[in-house]
C-alpha cells in the first residue's frame, strides 16, 4: 500500500507529459450546438473574483487528510462531509485547517454526503473533490478557469489527452465505457468519462440537480435514498445534461487511493449507475411528453 509521503504526477502542478497547466475542451458536451463560449461569467459586480467552496464527504480518512489538504489551492471554504467516521476524521480535519467546516451527512452514502455539502456550501463555485486521495487538489484551478470561461459545468475526464488513472481496473474501465457509449446514444451527450467524480459547477444551477439533503434515512437494508450511492456521478452528469447546461471536460488524473480501502464494488455499483441511465430517461421522456401536451393546449 502507497505511504502518504509517496511522489506523485502532479507534484509541481503538472500532469505526466504535460508541459503546463491543464487544459480543457472549451465545447458543449451536453447535447447542444457544440458552439464555443470564451465569455467569463462570474456572479456578482463586474470583475468580481468568484468564491469558491471546496466539497470534501470523508468516513474513515483521517490518515489520507494531510495529504489532500496540504496540496488544496487558496479557496474561500472548505466543507467535509463526514459519513459517521469511527476514527479521527473529523478532529484532523479541524486540526489541519482550523477554518473548516463540518457538516454530519443525514443518511449514507457518497451520494447523501454531496448533497448535504452541496447544500450547505456558501460559494459561488462548488467543486468536489475525494478525501482519499485519488483526486488532486492542485488541479482545482483548471476546473475554476473552464468555468469562468463559459462553462456552467466543468466535468473531469480521465480519458482526455493529459488525464489518465493509476487506480481503474480493466473491468471498470471496460464498464465506464460501456456506460458513457450507451448514455450519449440516449442522451445525444459527448461524454468520454460517466463514472468520475471530480467535477465543479456555479452554484446557481444546483437546483437543477434536485437533490435530496433533508429526507431522513429510509427503512431499508442499506438506509438510501436513490441518488445516495456511488451513482450519484452519473446522477449529476445526467442531469446537467438533462437542464442543457453547458459542459465542458476537463483533463484529470486519478491517483491510487493512499490508505484504507475503497467502499466502490464495480457490479453492484454498476448496476446501480445502468438503473441510474434508465430511470433517468424515463424522466426525459416523462417530460417531454408534458412539453407536448403544453404545446397542443
């Protein structure tokens, strides 16, 4: 197992065969025009610097904590979502960056943790990232400027040229495909990576994500709501697609999980993102059968 003092890709801010800092596709992969946008739009009063809070759902990470938060940019907030951690999680994070903010997810889940971050998030960008490592902080910057760009969505991809993983298997690489192929035929997407979790948005567009951060934990074997789990990746990039946004990829590298081992089970979780891509466009099509009948009235 990888020592938290390991030399990563990225070190000095780099990707492996990348000779700057990150760039990103500046073209809509949501379904639309596909026409390029290069107007910066930052809330607020002209030339304004947009605030930034950094979304972080943690259980059981406390070891891998010194690494991510040494390597996080300048932001205005930092927001760890903890899962109902048993070691010192939250006390680390606290002592690491005395200015953090803890928020106790309500149910379980990645899914659940998000959305309750998400909720509480006081910036004008929202950007989530994972505590175990495996997504670098020091690529932040990049999703920031794909934003400010023009993008309502910026959306990380390990398979755009300067992204890549030291971490997926052949079968979760085989799957995420499959997945991606199957999505953009169905949603008229241009997606080259489903199933990754480092993203950022505006967060005026949280709404249209619907998510659920209040409900309390259902009487089910697993105490989930759907949209809880692993899915939710998926859940956010269908549904930014879904309200038209603006997306736009960004190259990303995924490092190997540091210590600990990772909750993610590719069949089960599989097969809730495949249940995900169906139930979600079955919502489509419930929708645009409404569009209809306001048109014919």
């Amino acid at each position: 197992m990888p020592t938290v003092d390991r030399v990563l890709p990225g070190e000095t801010g780099t990707l492996p065969g990348d000779t700057g800092t990150l760039s990103s596709e500046t073209r809509d992969l949501s379904g639309g025009t596909g026409a390029e946008r290069t107007t910066a739009e930052p809330p607020g009063p002209a030339g304004a610097e947009p605030t930034v809070s950094v979304i972080v759902p943690a259980l059981n990470e406390a070891r891998n904590l010194p690494h991510v938060f040494s390597r996080l940019p300048k932001v205005d907030e930092v927001v760890l979502v903890d899962g109902g951690s048993t070691d010192d999680t939250v006390a680390v994070a606290l002592h690491l960056r005395p200015d953090i903010r803890v928020v106790r997810q309500n149910r379980r889940g990645k899914g659940n943790a998000l959305a309750c971050g998400f909720a509480e998030a006081t910036g004008d960008i929202i950007v989530m990232i994972d505590a175990d490592g495996s997504t670098d902080p020091l690529e932040i910057p990049s999703f920031i400027e794909t934003l400010r760009s023009g993008a309502d969505f910026a959306k990380g991809s390990r398979f755009r040229p300067a992204g890549g993983s030291a971490d997926i298997t052949r079968l979760r690489r085989a799957g995420n495909k499959c997945l991606s192929v199957l999505v953009n035929v169905l949603f008229g997407t241009r997606y080259s990576d489903l199933c990754y979790g480092y993203n950022a948005f505006w967060s005026r567009h949280l709404d249209v994500f619907n998510l659920d951060s209040t409900s309390p934990a259902p009487e089910t074997p697993d105490g989930r709501l759907w949209g809880d789990g692993f899915e939710i990746e998926t859940l956010l990039n269908l549904r930014a697609a879904r309200a038209r946004l603006t997306i736009v990829e960004v190259p990303s590298f995924e490092h190997s999980r540091i210590h600990g081992v990772s909750n993610l089970n590719a069949l089960t979780d599989g097969m809730r993102v495949l249940r995900t891509i169906a139930r979600e466009w079955r919502s489509r099509g419930a929708e645009a059968h409404r569009a209809a009948e306001r048109q014919v009235r």
